[in-house]
C-alpha cells in the first residue's frame, strides 16, 4: 500500500508512481492519438467533409452517452471502493478481536507453557490468513519453535483455529479455566471464523464478467466514434482531445480493477502482511 501526504499536490500532479494509469496507459494513448488523427485527416482534408453534412451531429450522441458511462463508471468505482474498505475493516476487525483474546488471555491464564502457546498461535492466524488470501504456500513452521501438523490441502485458518480451540478444549478439562471463562472468549474465537469468511467472500467473488466486459467495450467504442464527430470542429487538436477523454475514462476503469481485490500484490492493496506483524507485536506485549 502506498503512503503519501493527501496535501501535497504537487507531488500528485507531476510525480508519476509506477502504479499510475499514465504509465499502464501511454501505449494505448500513443495508438489513440495517432488514430485520431488519421481519422481527423480523412475527414477534413481527404473526403473534405463540411459542417453541413450529418456527420458533424455524431457529438449528439456522445453527449447522451457520455451520461450513460459516467453513472457506469461511477457506480463501478463505488463498488470497488466498497470492496476495498470491508476488506480494511475486516482486518481492523482482526486487530481488535487478536488484542482483546490476548487481554482476556492474559489475564485467565496462570502458567507460562499456555501463555507461550497463545502468544504463538494468536499471531499464526493472522499470518496464515494472509498467505490463504494471497494464495501462497505456507511453510509449517510460521514462526521459531511453531511447528504446525497442517494438511495444505485442507482450509489451512480454520485447521489453525481448530489448534487453538483443541489447547482451550483442554484447558478446560485441566480446570485452568471455568465455563464462564470459556464463554468469555468464545466470541473472540467466532469471530476469527467471520473475518475470514468476509475476506473469502470479496477474494473469490470477483464483478460479474458481464458487466466488466459491458464497461470495456462502451468504454473502447466511444472513444473510437469521438474522432469522427469532432475532427470537423477540431481538425487535428481532436488526437490530444480524444487521448485525454480515453484517459479518464480508462483510468476510472483501471483504478476499480485495482482495488476490488484489496487482497492481491498491487501497489494499492492492502498492507495484510504489515498487519499480520502489527498483530504479533501487540499480542506478544500483551500476553
């Protein structure tokens, strides 16, 4: 995830990341400029197209779809945005669910051994889950002295949680801690499983085809017909004109590709990784 000061405008307007649309996008601008214009040529000085012909009302019709795509883009960007933030608040849902079951912990817990095991473990699944999320494999051995029996074929946070669960299990048949102690830190334990879920929901299901496809052909298909209603208007300042509509447009699209998956390698997902180590700092401070 990028950091960056949101008062330096500076920086915004002249600074290109490498995650920036203007870099994805140039190659495709370069191809658009030139095609308008060719398109702007044709039409002024080879078929010497005049402002009395029908094609000069073509702009009659971007401006009634120019509304269409843009509450298009608008409600795309929106529904990425949203997928995006549950993913952050799931993960700040972690956070405090890991700090309050380590307090709890903490304080119910009288031996070392169960506190050593707990310190580990609650940490583990943070991390285990982002690697789930990430779909990268996962070494037995998380962390030092953590050896984990896990089947990697098998749901691998819930086999974790399933590992705590067995050691509070036992805890309780030891008498270490009491049934009202047991339902104390049963919702820390449930909402382990919710958190997960939520990522899993937003990580496997994607914006229907249908629509993403929809939005990229109207996107492609307007900005190819822009030239041959405003070269007549334009001449050849139509190629930067149309480049800089195709690059909004394009760019809104980009950006809410980007992000509706907040759980991937791009520059602007979210940092579960850094996360995952904030929770074992905490947790390690706590118990």
């Amino acid at each position: 995830m990028i950091s960056y000061n949101t008062k330096d405008w500076f920086t915004f307007i002249f600074h290109f990341h490498k995650s920036d649309t203007v870099r994805k996008l140039f190659p495709i601008m370069i191809a658009i400029a030139i095609y308008s214009s060719l398109v702007g040529y044709l039409e002024v000085y080879y078929f010497k197209i005049g402002k009395n012909d029908y094609v000069q009302n073509i702009p009659i019709m971007h401006g009634m779809l120019g509304f269409v795509i843009s509450l298009l883009l608008v409600f795309r960007t929106n529904t990425a945005y949203d997928r995006w933030w549950e993913g952050r608040k799931q993960w700040g849902i972690l956070v405090n669910n890991s700090r309050n079951l380590a307090i709890k912990l903490s304080v119910i817990l009288k031996d070392e051994n169960d506190r050593k095991f707990f310190r580990k473990f609650i940490p583990v699944y943070a991390d285990i889950l982002h690697k789930h999320l990430h779909d990268s494999e996962t070494g037995k051995q998380l962390f030092e002295d953590v050896d984990l029996e896990i089947d990697h074929h098998k749901h691998k946070p819930n086999q974790v949680k399933r590992i705590m669960y067995h050691k509070i299990n036992d805890l309780y048949d030891a008498k270490k801690i009491s049934g009202n102690q047991l339902i104390i830190i049963n919702d820390e334990f449930k909402a382990f499983t919710d958190v997960c879920g939520a990522c899993e929901r937003i990580k496997n299901t994607p914006i229907p085809y249908s629509y993403s496809a929809f939005i990229k052909k109207f996107i492609f298909f307007y900005i190819m017909t822009l030239p041959f209603g405003y070269s007549i208007s334009l001449g050849y300042y139509v190629a930067p004109v149309v480049v800089f509509v195709f690059y909004v447009l394009a760019s809104l699209e980009l950006i809410a590709e980007e992000i509706e998956d907040p759980f991937g390698e791009d520059e602007n997902d979210l940092p579960t990784k850094k996360i995952a180590e904030n929770i074992k700092k905490h947790v390690e401070e706590l118990i």
